[in-house]
C-alpha cells in the first residue's frame, strides 16, 4: 500500500499512548496527525517523553481541538469511562474513520457486566454491538471488517492466548481455574499513585485488587465462550512486580479424565504453528519475562504439575505491546489489509 493511512493517538502523553507513537514512527504505512493530551496540551511530544527527542511529531492538541476529519484511524489511549461519549462523536461525524480503542469501554458485551465492574452505565450501547474484542489470533477474520475494534487488556491478552484453545478443544476444566498473574508498574499507567511510588513498589513484590480485578470479567467471558458456559468463575489474583514492563501469568488447570500435560502442549503448538507472534516455548524451557521485553510476542508453555490430573500453562507477553500498542498496531494491520506483522517485527530487548 502506498498511501499512507493518517492516525491519531488519544491519550498520548500515557504509556500507552506512547509505546504506540513509537511503534507507528516506523511504521511504513503510517502518519502520524493528531495527539492529544488535555494536560500538556501544547506541548511538543519530546517535551513530555524525552526518547523522542530524535523524530518530528505534531505537537500535542487538547480533545476539542483535534481535527477528527483530518484522520483515517483513531487509537484511543484513554482512561475507562472516557472513550464511550468520544468514540461515539467520531462514529457520528466521521463514518469512515476506524476506531482502534485500547481501554476498557468495549470489551464486554454485556452492559449491565461493563457496570458491575467499571461503576458505570455505558452510554454508547448502539456502537457497542459494532465492537470487535481484538483478540488478533482469535478474531482475526471480523477484526478485518471492523470499524470499531476493542483491544483486550494486557493480563487477558496473556491468559487467554493460552487457555482459549484448551477451552474450546475441552482439553480442560474450565470450572477450576487459578491464575497467578504479575505486571511491571507501567500497568499501573503514568498517573501518581503511592503504591507505584520507587519507595513503596521497588524491592517489593503486592498483590492487589484481590478477588475484584475488572480483567477478570473479560477472562470470563471469553472462556466461557469458548467452553460453552454462561456465567463462567475464575480465580484471578494480580500482583505487582518491581519493573517497568513485562507480564506473566501461571495459569493452574484441571484435566479431564484421560488428557496430560503434553495433549495442552501439543495442542497449542498445532493452534499456533503459523501464528507469527505466538511461540509456544521448547519442551521444559519456562516462559520468562526476559523472552519477550519490548516486543509483540507471546511465549507459552505447558507442565504437568505434581498434582495427578492437574497441569500448568505459563504464558508471558510485553504488557505494553503485545498487551497493548503492538496489538493495537496488530489490529490495524489487520483492518487495513497491510501484512500482519508490518511495524512490530522488532525482536525483545535483551538483557
């Protein structure tokens, strides 16, 4: 494609916002338009994140100064709660601009679970029924035709990778899940917060948002969907970990009479033989956060535990890319008929 496909960025003086300005400055099929960032609003980008002091970026623009019109595509960075009422303007205004949202508003499908977990009566219902969960490997085919496409969250990204497959091929019980989930503080966001401060996360090692985590609904729901169950329970516990990025979850698994470890093992590699971002590690190597820093792959792998009946899935992803901005970009490709992979090749950064 020689053209290139105008994006803005809502949000982008947030982590997020600013691993996807990274990615797109190299993407060859990108140009940057608008970012917004109502709090340093005119400001340069290199202003607010010092390692873009080396690339010309527009300067950063206030929501109500941002010229939708002068956009094909929108990624939205923004704070749950936020997105709905702007989304919904630029769907109104704009018909043919697509809507890459990377919060919350859109992940869940049913309104009264989206205020359960968010607080929040969700005031943009009638494009919510356009939303895609963009779950690449898992929905690529109506990702391709979507206008609206809601980028899951960085822990459902990593759990869901792994166990979607095994739900669907009934390879385990999805009634006794346990998931031990830890994230660098950068998915905490960029805002000040005490418990993200050096003095209270470094050194250390919390759990947080025990048994009320809001990925937790999204867990549920997309397992359940692959395993036929309404009203799916998982058991879902986050902590976080003294570093900047980085995601792994041990999921702990319930066999059906007759399967091992290695069916699960043996099944995700059939699953993702010809996926370009999703590595399911050698036999006996343990997916560490070191595998995947600063890249959109997802490294998995299954072991028997020593209970009988019982197995193991780890899976470890970059929360801020394949998490997150590297989906997202992921998705775009998708959408726009552009090679999948174009723009987020880039390898993890060791050490």
């Amino acid at each position: 494609m020689a053209e290139k496909i105008r994006i803005g960025v809502l949000g982008a003086s947030g982590y997020t916002g600013a691993d996807l300005v990274r990615l797109a400055v190299r993407h060859p099929n990108m140009e940057i338009a608008v970012l917004t960032a109502n709090s340093h609003a005119g400001k340069p980008m290199r202003a607010v994140f010092k390692h873009f002091a080396h690339v010309d970026l527009p300067d950063l623009v206030t929501i109500e100064d941002a010229d939708w019109g002068a956009v094909d595509a929108v990624f939205c960075g923004l704070p749950h709660g936020t997105t709905q009422a702007i989304t919904k303007d630029i769907f109104e205004r704009y018909p043919k601009v697509k809507i890459i949202d990377m919060s919350a508003d859109f992940r869940l499908r049913d309104p009264a679970v989206y205020k359960e977990w968010y607080g929040l009566d969700h005031t943009a219902m009638e494009i919510q029924t356009e939303a895609v969960y963009g779950l690449t490997e898992l929905y690529r085919s109506e990702i391709a035709g979507a206008r609206l496409i809601a980028c899951p969250g960085c822990y459902p990204t990593a759990v869901l990778l792994s166990l979607v497959p095994l739900a669907k091929a009934g390879l385990i019980d999805i009634s006794d899940i346990v998931i031990d989930a830890k994230s660098g503080v950068s998915g905490a966001g960029r805002g000040l917060k005490e418990n993200t401060l050096f003095c209270e996360a470094g050194e250390g090692l919390s759990p947080y948002s025990v048994g009320k985590h809001r990925h937790m609904a999204e867990i549920e729901q997309e397992i359940g969907k692959a395993g036929g169950v309404a009203d799916l329970r998982v058991n879902f516990t986050p902590h976080l970990i003294p570093m900047s990025r980085g995601e792994l979850c041990t999921s702990y698994v319930r066999l059906p009479q007759g399967q091992t470890a290695a069916d699960l093992r043996g099944h995700l590699i059939e699953t993702y033989a010809r996926e370009p971002f999703v590595t399911i590690a050698d036999e006996g190597v343990l997916p560490q956060t070191q595998m995947v820093r600063g890249s959109n792959y997802v490294v998995i792998n299954v072991v028997p535990d020593r209970i009988p009946g019982r197995a193991i899935v780890i899976s470890t992803l970059d929360n801020l890319v394949k998490g997150s901005a590297g989906q997202a970009i992921q998705n775009f490709n998708v959408a726009y008929g552009i090679k999948e992979t174009t723009g987020i090749e880039q390898l993890p950064l060791f050490p």
